[in-house]
C-alpha cells in the first residue's frame, strides 16, 4: 500500500525575510528572528538593498538574496521637518508600496514561497 505522504514530495518551509530600509533597525531585529527559522530547518531567502543587504548578507552569506527596491526616505534634521518630508514624499511610497506587492507577487510565483516576514515593508502582503 502507498503511503499518503512521500518522503520526496515534502519540502523544508521557504520563507522570505525582508526587512523595511529604514535605517538598520528593521534587518537588525530580523536577525534572531532568522537564525532561529535557520535552527528550525526553515529556507529562508532574503530581499532588500544597500545597507540592509550589506548587512544581512554578511550575516548571512549562504542565503539566497533577492534585489528589492526601499523606499529611500529622506530624512530631516528636526521633528517637524520630518513630518514634512514624510508628507512631501507620500506619493514616492504609496508608489513604492504599489511596486512591493506586485514584486511579491512575481516572487511568491517564481519561488513558491510559504511565509513573508516584512517587518513593516507596507507592500508585502
């Protein structure tokens, strides 16, 4: 008799981590976060650039990494000033929340991945 599970057809858990760019703080908090999934048996890849990438690539060296564009917020030196800029640059990230989730799309159909951990990118879902 067939067994109704085998072994060939089971897989590890793929999961995607992909912090938002908004400082380090986001990868940073990822980080244990990963290495627990890692000592779980989980495949994780990772997604992001510049300082997140360089980070979490060194971190992590043997992990599949994939090119996703941040929102690339420019910051101001006082609160007020960083209102403003949020607002002024508000159509730059609706646009690039509108980008995430058709990447996401396009990733979970080439990659087949079961979960997304974004901390706090707003396009990942």
């Amino acid at each position: 008799m067939k067994q109704p599970f085998e072994e060939k057809n089971l897989r590890k858990l793929r999961i995607l981590v992909a912090p938002l760019d908004w400082g380090l703080g986001h990868a940073t908090r990822c980080i244990p976060i990963i290495q627990h999934l890692l000592k779980a048996d989980v495949e994780v890849w990772l997604a992001g650039e510049g300082a997140q990438e360089k980070l979490l690539a060194d971190e992590f060296p043997d992990l599949p990494f994939l090119s996703l564009h941040g929102y690339r917020i420019r910051y101001a030196r006082s609160a007020i000033g960083l209102v403003k800029n949020i607002l002024f640059q508000a159509p730059k990230i609706v646009k690039a929340i509108r980008n995430e989730n058709k990447w996401l799309a396009k990733m979970i159909d080439e990659h087949h991945f079961d979960a997304v951990i974004s901390d706090n990118r707003y396009g990942l879902y």
